[in-house]
C-alpha cells in the first residue's frame, strides 16, 4: 500500500468521524460517540503510518535527498490535519466530551479533502533554501501551535452557541436538547484558555525557530516579510486575549470572539499569505 | 507637590501600568502591521506609481506606510508597549519577590479566613505530641514545612515553587531584552551584499540603502563557485561558494566551503550564500562532424563569436542555459551555411548523438564549456543577535512557568484546647486552583487520618 492510498482512507475515516460525532448531536447515543471516537483514533494511527510511509517514500524515490514529508503546501496540509487530531484527542483524554468532536474534527476533514483533491502531493527534493534541520523544527511547532488554535476556536463556537441559547433563560437551567450534550459554558471557556495557553508557547517557539533558521539561510533573523509579520499579528491577538483574561468583562462571550478572530488570523498567515500576499514564503505554496 | 500634581502623576503612572493599555497596544500593532504586508515596503517610488495614483501614493508616503515598521509612529507604539511592559512590572514585583522571598511562616484568622481550602478540627493530644507527627505528614503528603513556635501554639508552613511566580516577570523581561538585542544589531551592525566573480577577491560590502562601501578589514576570495541540479530535473540541488579569508596578506579561512543554510564567520561578519550570476561571456568545445565526409573538428569558441566551419559555413554560440528543461545544458546555435539562410537550433551536452537527428550538413556536439560567475553573497554583522536568542530562550522558559507551574502553599496552627489540640489548616496556589482544590481534598483525608492514629 502506498501512502497515497493510505491518506484517501484517513480522510474517509475522519469524514465517517465526523458525521458520527454530528450524529451523536442528534441521536446522544453514547454507542455513537463511542464508535466516533474509535474512528478518529484509528484515523489518526492510519496518518501517522502514512506520513512515516512517506517519509520512507521520498527515500526510496529520491535516495540521499530524502526528507521527512514538511516542505510543501500537500505535505503541510496533511501535517496540519494530524496535528488537530492530536491535540484534539489529548483534550478529549482529558475532559471526555465528544460533543467538542463535532466542531473540531471537521477542520482535519477539510484539509484531507482539500489535500487528497487539490494539491499536489508529488515527493520532490528539496531546494537549497529549505535543505536544513530548522525546517522539521519550525513546521513541526507552528503546526502544533495552530493546531492549539483550531480546537480552541471549535469549542468557541460551541460556546457562542450555548451561551446565545442560554441568554433567554434564568440563570442556572442549561439549554436543553442538542445543546444539553454540549459541556457546560464554564468548561467550553475553560478548554478554549487551555487550548491557547498550549497554543501560544508553540506559535511563540515557531517564530523563534523561524527566525533562526532566516538568520542561518539569509543572514537576518527578522526582515518585516509578510509570512514573518502576520505571524506576529497573531501572536499579538493571543496575547491580548491571555491577558483580556485578567480584565473582568473579557471572559466568556468575548474571550469566544477573540479565540475565533485569533484562528481566522492564523489561517490567513498559513494560506492567505503564500497564496496572497507576495514574498519570502512564496514556496509555501503551490 | 500640591495635591493636584501629585493626582495627576498618578493618573499618569496608572496609566502607564494599566493592563486595558496593553490590551489596545497589543490590538494596535497587530492591526497596523497589517499595512506593511498588503502595501509593498521599500520599493522604488516608480514602482508604487505603477501600482497606485500620485495622490495615493503622496498620501502613503507622508503616512510613512512605505517602510511603516521603521516609521516614527509604528517606533513609538512599540516604545509605549516597552514602557507599558516596564511599568507593569515595577508596580507589581516588589510585592510579588516579597512574597517569594519572606513567606508568611505563621497564619492567624484574617489569613485563614482568605483560604478557600480550610479546615478545622480536633484531635487528642496536646500541640507539643502532635506536632511532630504532623510535620512529617506535611513533609510526605507535601513540601518539608517550617515549624515556628509562638505564643503557645505551633505553625506550620509549607510551600512548593514559590518561583512560579516569577514566570512572568521573566517573560516580560525577555521582550525587553529582544528590544535590546534588535537596537544593538541595527546600531552597531549592518546588512550588506557583495558580488564576487570567480577568482577575484574583495575588501569591501555594500550596504542596503546607501552607495558608501564598507570596508571589512579582511579580504574574501571566491576560489570557485558551482550550482548542481538534481539529476534529470532543473531543481537546483545546492549553491556552493568555495571561500578563502585573508588578513593582512596571511590565509587565515582557506577554501571553507559555503551553501545556503551554512554561512562563513570571521571578525563577526558573516557571509551567506545568496544568489549568483553570469561573469562574462561562457567559452564553449564543440566536436564538429561534416556529414558528407565524416571529417570532425574541434572548434572552441565564445559566446557571440563566429567561428567558421569546414565546408564554408560559419557558426556562432547565439544563447546558452545551464538548465534546459530536464536535459542540463545547452547551447542554441546559428549555423549559416556557405550557400542558405542561417539556421536556428539546440545542441545539448548530455546527449552528443542528438544533433545527427536533425540531419544537417554539420553534425555538432557540444563537449564542454566554461562559464565564469559571480557568487552574490549576503553579508551582516549583528552584535546583537545573541542578546536576542537569549532573550528568546528567556520567553520560552518564563511563559511556560508562567502558564504550567503554580506556587502552592499550606498553612498548619496548633493551638491547646484544654487537653486536646485545635488544628485549623489551610492551602493556596497561584494558578490552576481546580487541580489544587482535588488535591487539599485527599491532603485533608490524610491528615485525618493521621491525628486518629
């Protein structure tokens, strides 16, 4: 089996995921959250053979200019989709909430599709600029750091959900229906800071490594490039947000808008700027 | 002072120490560094004429929207971020080192009554039996506490990384300390470029934004460059640039090779492996065949530089790549015949045989050639990037502190009552207060314990 064939399967095993969490929305079987579960967990056991699978590829195809599977728009796709599994699956080993399954499984099913679908994914060698150890450091911890970000955005908007459904009603009775198998607001707020408080020392670690590694290759750690910059706006949105936590008035309902403002912002630095916006990181794309 | 003075300086250093201005800060900067990635930077003022009407680009110009993020006002909101930063901590780190540095050792009622983890109860002894025993529990269920003794009852006081709390001052401290590094580098550094044609030396580099070469104290020699292609593809494989430093006529590098990703250093200038060029015109080796007659020659010649041909023809060299496609390099040639219009077509290294297919008169296989570069090299001197990466481990440490290590504390008071003891005991933590309050619950089960037994 190539590891072509093995991604197809990842994303049908997200996809049939996803439509199980959905289905536990409306069902509240606990068989189908069950069987959901199990699904994203052999989904992402499947990826993490297929990315090793073509790891291994690229030497097999390429000899000594063998790389781990980072360095390309398909390659990066793919990486981002299983870093929100993980994240994903070690929030749910903790708080065991399926229902958070259904607003952030998607994401990861999306950038299957997309990847499976849309992009290229021939196995090419690298060119001189991305021949370095920095590469794996700096993908891996930005990936991992918006990964942090898209699971803090799905429980956002689970909580703008809940909250706007609860408004009308006395304090104390939550909603009732779909909304009952959502965790409480207090929780959803709860593993939306936890989820940033991950996110951000791994954004924080993927600049620095960024920067590194452009001061190994072009002699200069920052230059202002649009890639570099926006990724600093989004460091700046979080960091307001950790601090708007300490200001009374900024959790809950606005914490929910920032978390998903933030998100926006880091999808516009990882595909808006190459696919934009001109630059360094025009390679990124493509 | 009168009063109102001392009102308003007030006003200004609660200003100055306020978290919402950080917040507007923070929100400020993201929004406008905005506008230096949708409005291209440092460009020519043609280029922007080309993109935008004269009005408009006026308009960006005087805003200094053309390089923003050296502009006074994006410098000053950076400064107004760093004197937010300062003042924050100045307000809040005497009160916070205190607390780390001379613990409250004994806890009286108004203390207790703080605590949202306490406990009261009684046990039989007097304070003086107990005390032992609970001290050892404290020290396995916890942190070795601190027994004082004082007006007659007995206090206990544990704790565990009072330096927590530290964490983000040490964050805030290592933007400081990036600042810092980004001012040394920018006024006691430079970035600059040379070219150097294969076999020549140069003193000097060229800085960005200003014709003034700068002298390097040392001379660089570019012994040879070469650029490889993966095989059968034209994607650059590596750029290398073979590099010898000499100081005062003494070889001090001697022929250090450099790629991208993997620069030279001496005297604290690096150079760095950029881009690279044709220096003059290439010379080319080419094996003539005259078909009719299977008669060769080998003919060298330059590019442009008519060469002629037995038979009466002529030839010249009129456009070379070193990557033709996937096939490596080739050459276009004119050939114009001794009777005929001239002809137009590729020869390629790797495939001498090809050029019989087009069944001319002459059959040329391209054998070698030479081209002579310039290697073009990035060269900065930065005395301040150290300082930055200090401050970037700084960052990295202080956040994770600051976000997963909590500074707990638990206070014991024995106090006699009559025979027996009243113990009234309580705990804290600076952060993640839920998983403390799991703990001070089984924390609570066991000294139960251990007073019945």
């Amino acid at each position: 089996m190539s590891s072509a064939q093995l991604f197809n399967v990842v994303t049908i095993g997200y996809f049939a995921a996803m439509v199980l969490f959905i289905a536990y929305l409306a069902t509240r079987s606990k068989g189908v959250a069950l069987v959901a579960n199990i699904l994203a967990w052999v989904g992402f056991a499947a990826q993490t053979v297929a990315i090793g699978l073509r790891w291994y590829e690229s030497y097999q195809m390429l000899g000594d200019a063998g790389r781990a599977p980072l360095s390309n728009l398909y390659e990066s796709v793919v990486f981002f989709s299983w870093t929100i599994l993980l994240i994903y699956l070690i929030l749910d080993l903790k708080y065991r909430q399926p229902a958070v399954g259904a607003f952030v499984i998607p994401f990861a099913f999306l950038g299957m599709t997309w990847a499976q679908l849309g992009l290229n994914d021939a196995i090419e060698p690298l060119v001189p600029a991305l021949q370095s150890n920095w590469l794996t450091y700096h993908v891996i911890t930005c990936f991992l750091g918006y990964a942090a970000f898209a699971v803090a955005c799905g429980v956002s908007i689970m909580y703008l959900i809940k909250a706007g459904k609860e408004e009308g009603r006395p304090a104390d009775t939550p909603a009732g229906g779909i909304l009952a198998l959502f965790p409480s607001t207090r929780i959803l707020d709860d593993i939306n800071y936890k989820s940033i408080m991950i996110g951000f020392p791994l954004l924080s670690l993927g600049i620095i490594t960024g920067a590194a590694w452009a001061n190994y290759a072009w002699g200069t750690y920052w230059s202002w490039d649009p890639k570099e910059t926006w990724s600093l706006i989004v460091w700046f949105i979080y960091a307001a947000f950790l601090h708007a936590r300490f200001t009374r008035g900024w959790v809950g309902k606005k914490a929910a808008w920032l978390s998903i403002f933030g998100f926006a912002a880091t999808i516009f630095c990882y595909l808006g700027v190459n696919l934009v916006l001109s630059g360094l990181h025009s390679y990124g794309g493509g | 002072m009168s009063a109102k003075d001392r009102n308003a300086l007030t006003a200004v250093w609660d200003f100055f120490c306020s978290l919402k201005l950080t917040i507007v800060t923070l929100i400020l900067l993201a929004a406008t560094s905005i506008i230096g990635t949708v409005i291209q930077q440092n460009r020519s003022p043609q280029e922007y004429l080309q993109e935008y009407s004269e009005t408009t680009f006026r308009l960006f110009d005087a805003l200094g929207f053309f390089d923003m993020y050296h502009s006074w006002w994006f410098l000053a909101l950076l400064a107004l971020f760093s004197i937010n930063l300062i003042a924050c901590s100045i307000k809040r780190l005497p009160r916070v080192w205190k607390t780390v540095r001379e613990p409250v050792l004994v806890a009286d009622d108004a203390l207790y009554r703080t605590l949202s983890n306490q406990e009261e109860l009684l046990a039989k002894g007097a304070p003086s039996e107990l005390k032992e025993r609970l001290a050892a529990y404290v020290g396995r269920s916890f942190a070795s506490p601190v027994v004082t003794e004082r007006d007659g009852a007995v206090h206990l006081f544990a704790q565990k990384a009072p330096w927590a709390r530290m964490g983000v001052y040490v964050t805030h401290l290592s933007i400081l300390i990036i600042f810092a590094g980004a001012i040394i580098g920018t006024v006691w550094g430079y970035k600059a470029y040379v070219n150097i044609v294969e076999g020549t030396e140069t003193t000097q580099v060229w800085p960005r934004g200003s014709d003034a070469p700068i002298d390097l104290g040392f001379a660089v020699r570019c012994d040879e460059f070469s650029v490889s292609y993966y095989p059968g593809s034209n994607r650059p494989k590596e750029f290398r640039s073979v590099l010898t430093v000499s100081e005062g006529g003494r070889t001090v590098i001697e022929k250090r090779p450099i790629i991208v990703n993997d620069p030279l250093t001496h005297n604290g200038i690096t150079f760095y492996q950029s881009s690279y060029g044709p220096a003059g015109d290439p010379a080319f080796q080419f094996k003539v065949k005259l078909r009719s007659t299977g008669e060769t020659q080998d003919v060298s010649v330059r590019q442009g530089e008519r060469a002629l041909l037995p038979g009466g023809g002529s030839f010249r060299v009129a456009d070379f790549t070193e990557s033709f496609q996937n096939f490596g390099a080739a050459a276009r040639l004119e050939v114009t015949p001794a009777d005929g219009p001239p002809r137009s077509f590729v020869v390629l290294k790797a495939f001498p045989e090809f050029d019989a297919q087009r069944g001319g008169e002459y059959i040329f296989s391209l054998v070698d050639y030479q081209q002579r570069f310039y290697t073009g090299l990035q060269v900065a001197k930065d005395p301040g990037v150290w300082v930055v990466w200090t401050g970037c481990f700084l960052m990295v440490v202080g956040s994770l502190i600051a976000f997963f290590l909590s500074h707990r504390r638990i206070w014991v008071t024995l106090r006699p009552h009559g025979d027996k003891t009243a113990i009234r005991f309580g705990g804290s933590a600076h952060r993640n207060q839920p998983a403390f309050e799991i703990f001070f619950d089984e924390f609570k089960k066991g000294l139960r314990e251990e007073v019945k037994g």
